[in-house]
C-alpha cells in the first residue's frame, strides 16, 4: 500500500525501499529511528554510515556516521548546511551493507523569539 504526502512523525523508521510518503522535520535536526535486535561486541565496528542525497543521487551532500548499540537509536542528522525547499533522500547502511531509506523535505524555519531568548546584543 503506498501513501503520497507528508508526514510529520517525531522519529521516523527508514524504509528498505521508497514509496510516495516522506517526512517533514520540524526542525533544523532530522532526527530518525533506528532498532538493533542484536549485542554488539565491543571492539566491533558496529556503525550505521548515512549520506544524504538530493534529488539526482549523483553525490551526497552529507555524510557521516553513529555508532550504534542494542536497542534503539536514533540519528539526529543537522540540516543546516544544505538547501532548504528541496527534496532529500536519507541512505542508512548497516555493517552488512543493508540499506534503508528516508524521503524528506527540507524547509528551513525561520529562528522564533523563544528560540532566541539566549542571545544578546
């Protein structure tokens, strides 16, 4: 069953393919979810890499990683640095090269007062 639209979940689950929906952050951080079903030895490179790709795939327009732990994670992705009014695709790949995918738009929120009530002139 495939849904178009947005959808504006707190933490959203990566998919291992992409349909019609995506998520709308409500911020500057896009923040997904991520289960582990399994103990991850210490010593292990145990890391979910990401990248972020716009809509061409050509080349992410950032990348990094999480170290990751049995349990959830989440993955707090900062947009800051990329365009706002576009359309992403979060790639998500596992130690054994699986991967899962999260379709978003970025739209950049005007700072609030009360986000800026730390600054002063």
């Amino acid at each position: 069953r495939t849904q178009s639209g947005p959808r504006t979940s707190g933490s959203p689950h990566p998919t291992r393919e992409l349909d019609g929906t995506f998520e709308r952050p409500p911020s500057t951080t896009l923040r997904s979810h991520h289960d582990e079903d399994y103990a991850v030895a210490p010593g292990q490179n145990e890391d979910l890499a990401y990248a972020i790709y716009d809509w061409d795939r050509a080349n992410p327009v950032q990348s990094g990683t999480l170290n990751k732990r049995m349990g959830e994670n989440f993955l707090d992705v900062p947009l800051a640095y990329i365009q706002s009014n576009r359309y992403y695709t979060l790639e998500v790949t596992n130690s054994k090269a699986q991967k899962k995918y999260l379709r978003f738009l970025h739209i950049a929120h005007p700072p609030t007062l009360a986000s800026l009530h730390h600054l002063r002139v």
